[in-house]
C-alpha cells in the first residue's frame, strides 16, 4: 500500500486540476457567451478599456523602451563576436514585434491588471457586493466579468502594438545615439525587415494575452474564499495563472503562426 | 406569501438547515431569531435562490421559487445586507437607484435619480450626500444608504439581515424606527434576520427562533416573553447556562 501511496497522490492531483481545468474552461464559455448577449454596459466596458488599456500605457511604454534599448546593446556586443552589428535593427525589430513586445505586454498586464480585476471582485465577494447585484437582478458574469474580458480582448492588441513601436524605438535611440548607426538606414532595415505576417502574429497574441489576463482575474475573483487572506489568494493565484498561460499561449502561438 | 416546507441545507457535514418549516403572511414582519451560525442568513438567502437548498420547497404567493421567472421574482424584492454592500465604484444616488439605472424597471437617468434622492431623505439623509462615495459615509449612513436602495423600486418583500450589527445603540434605534416606519406605510411583507433583541421588539410582528437547523418556536411578538419554550427563553435573556450551549 505504501508503495502504492505517490500513485494515489498523483492520480488526486491530476483530477484536482483536471477540475480546475473543467471549471476554468467553463467560467470562459459563460463569459465569452455574455460578451455576445445582451444587455451590454457601456460604462463598465468603457471603465474597463481605461483601466486595462489607457492607464497601462506607462508601465507598457517604459518596459518596451527599456527592453528595446537593452535588446540593442545584447545584440550589437553579442553580434560583434561573429562580425555581425550590423543586424541590429533587424533582430530588434523582429525580436519586439515577434516575441518581447506581446510577451512582456501580457506579463505587464497580468501584473497591473489581473491583479486589480481580481481583488477588486474579490472584496466585492466578501463584503456581499455580488450578491447585492444578484438581488438587483444583475447577473455578476455579465455587469463584472463580461465588460472586463471584452476589454481585455480588444484593447491588450493596441497596447502591444503600442509596445512595439516603443520597443524598437528604444532600439533606435541607443543605436543612433551611441552604438553609430544611421537614422535613416536603420528605420529602412527595420521596415524592410518585418513582414505581415510578424505584425499580425503581435495583435493576435495581445488579443489572446489581454483575454487571459482579464479572465484568470474575474475567475480567481468570483471563486475568491472568506476574509482579507481569500482575497489575497484570489489575488496572488490569478497572477501565477495569468503569467503561466500567457507563456504557453505564447509557446503555442509561436508555433502555430511560425513553425515550418 | 412566503412558504417554506423541510427545508434543508448542508455543507459538507455541517447541516446548517436540517427540517425549516416557515411560513411568512403577506404584509406582516417576521423577525428570524439564533445564535451566530445557526444559519439565518442561509435561510435568507435560500429564498432569494443565492444558496440552492439540498431539499425541500420554498413558495412565494404558492409558485416555487426555482421555477419562477428570475427576474420578475427578483424585482419583487429589495435587501438591505449586513455590511450595506454598497457598491464602492458608484456614488450614493447611483447605488440606490442602482435597478431604476438598468433592466426592467430601467427609468430616465433624471428620474432615477429624483427617486434616489427621495428615497434619501426618506431614511434620513440629505440631497448632498447624493454624489459622494460610500467609503466617505459612516458606518450608520452606510446602512441608511443601503436602506434606501432595498426600498428604492417600492418592492412589495424586503429582507433585513442585521440590520443593526456595528451600529451604535442611538443609531441602531434610528434604523429600527426606519424600518418598521417603511414597512408599514409601504404595506410591504419583511423579514429580518438578527440576534438583537431591541430590534426584534422594534420589528417584529411575529418572530420565529432557528435552532440546530429547524424552527424552534414561532410566535406573536407579544408572546415572546411567555413562550414556554426553554431555548427562547435563554436566547432573550441572554443567559449562558440553558439547553442552548455555549461555547465559551
């Protein structure tokens, strides 16, 4: 039996969050089907697009210009080891557009965003306010959830496209500024170099990203337990799952967009 | 009406409802009597369909409560919660006329919130409380807001659920006073669920005592004091010795 004993515990965990999984899975068609029906709320969209998108604009704009510019100087150090500097607009373009504009715009999101959806609903839950809204004849998953992950879906997108530009501008100003390339030559690679394609896999992974993100919030939230400590789990747990699945979202998107 | 026939409810292997058998007569307040943890506000929130009972029926004018058109059986209902759950998001007015905004009984934002304000000053408060937010209110105006808002479209059952916990004793009578005043002029069928026996005085028409799952006893209010039954007794005299038991 002993033996047996880490056979049992891994079967209980594997249905654990298999249930997880079904319950997640579940939260999402609820959702996405209030996203599609009516009544809409307006200012609940309209409040979520400015928290989600407008207000994330800085915290999105200094990381893709800090993360442009450093991208410049790896690749012109580690491209002098082969003689190779000269690819610097390429692989900073690509490498923001790609994978680190999306990527560090979605883990932005998860950690400004996801977390505020998620206390916010959660304290909500443990002061009564939800079942107040019930009690107003309001469903929860359409006047919270609803707005929150249909802001997520469209405005995430922009942001990363913000993101992009950003980052490769960075990339630009220490290239011209400090590393000798030519303003005009290095824009004309950058713009040569990126294809449709690079551009539409950006959008495509924010819009999937910022859903994610506004999702695994309003979930952690709605299931949050009693108490300043339910709060906090719900808070804490949305972030770790909001940062996972954007990464294996991103893995699969990568994939799927760009594997021959 | 409101119905309720072997009601019960557990969670996990704490059997919160065992037996509930309740009836509420239209237009008359019923006070709903128990220590902490005997399970008043599962009752409560059995009725308005916010917890799913294990068993049982539970009746509204005869129609169960699960069968029922959602919306319509909700729109008969205001609720004033323990903590006021007022939304922090919105300014008082919006938070009373929070079903008047939207849905159903939506109406023109300027009559909504004329109405708002009304209803303010009915509870006690003054227009220019009106654009402030909850987390600027004391604990007291909180509860006068929250009372507003369970009055607010005129809904023919309220439901009260400590409507004095926290409050000091000058401000709970107000809040007392408030209540029984707004029911009977609203002719409106309520039931409060509390452990404050001012207010159930204050209250009550009749009042029924929940313990270990099922109702203890039920009576008219002025038979409270001469109920025979051992565990009103020590509930309203607040004794720690009695078949209730106390956890000390």
């Amino acid at each position: 039996m002993i033996l047996l004993s880490p056979f049992g515990a891994l079967g209980r965990a594997t249905l654990a969050l298999m249930a997880v999984v079904g319950r997640v899975a579940l939260f999402a068609l609820t959702a996405l089907s209030h996203v599609l029906r009516p009544p809409f709320y307006g200012r609940e969209l309209g409040l979520a697009l400015l928290n989600i998108g407008w207000l994330s604009l800085p915290v999105v704009g200094l990381t893709a210009i800090f993360t442009g510019a450093a991208l410049a100087l790896q690749i012109y150090s580690g491209g002098a080891r082969f003689n190779a500097e000269a690819v610097v607009p390429q692989i900073v373009a690509i490498g923001m557009v790609r994978e680190l504009g999306p990527v560090l715009v979605g883990l932005m999101i998860a950690a400004r965003v996801t977390s505020s959806i998620a206390a916010e609903i959660a304290t909500m839950k443990v002061t009564e306010q939800i079942d107040a809204l019930v009690t107003l004849s309001t469903d929860p998953m359409k006047y919270l959830v609803a707005p929150r992950v249909l802001a997520g879906l469209i405005v995430v997108p922009l942001l990363v496209a913000v993101g992009d530009v950003i980052g490769i501008f960075g990339g630009y100003a220490v290239a011209t500024g400090s590393l000798g390339f030519n303003p005009a030559a290095y824009l004309k690679n950058t713009m040569d170099f990126l294809e449709l394609l690079d551009v539409i896999s950006s959008l495509v992974k924010g819009c999937a990203f910022g859903g994610l993100a506004a999702l695994m919030g309003c979930y952690f939230g709605m299931a949050s337990g009693r108490g300043a400590q339910g709060v906090g789990r719900a808070t804490k747990g949305s972030v770790e799952a909001a940062a996972v699945l954007i990464l294996a979202a991103n893995f699969l998107l990568t994939g799927a967009f760009f594997s021959l | 009406m409101i119905d309720l026939t072997r009601v019960a409810k557990s969670f996990g292997e704490n059997h919160v409802l065992r037996d509930v058998n309740l009836t509420i007569d239209k237009g008359s307040s019923m006070v709903i009597i128990g220590g902490s943890g005997t399970g008043k506000s599962v009752l409560l929130k059995s009725i308005l369909g916010l917890v799913t009972p294990d068993s049982g029926t539970i009746t509204l004018d005869g129609q169960d409560v699960t069968k029922a058109d959602r919306d319509a059986f909700l729109a008969r209902f205001g609720m004033l919660f323990q903590g006021a759950a007022l939304f922090d998001s919105l300014p008082v007015w919006q938070n009373v006329a929070f079903r008047l905004l939207r849905g159903s009984l939506k109406k023109p934002r300027d009559e909504a919130r004329a109405i708002a304000i009304d209803k303010l000053r009915r509870v006690g408060l003054k227009s220019n409380v009106a654009d402030r937010f909850p987390a600027e209110l004391s604990g007291g105006m909180q509860k006068r807001v929250g009372l507003a808002r369970a009055i607010a479209a005129e809904p023919e059952i309220i439901f009260f659920d400590e409507p004095t916990t926290g409050l000091d004793p000058i401000m709970a009578g107000v809040i007392n006073e408030l209540i029984r005043e707004i029911v009977t002029e609203m002719g409106a069928t309520a039931m409060t669920i509390t452990h404050d026996m001012t207010s159930v005085r204050a209250i009550a028409d009749r009042v029924a005592m929940l313990h270990d799952g099922v109702i203890q006893w039920s009576g008219p209010v002025s038979q409270l004091d001469d109920s025979g039954d051992p565990y009103v007794d020590q509930f309203i005299s607040g004794r720690a010795e009695g078949p209730i038991e106390a956890v000390r």
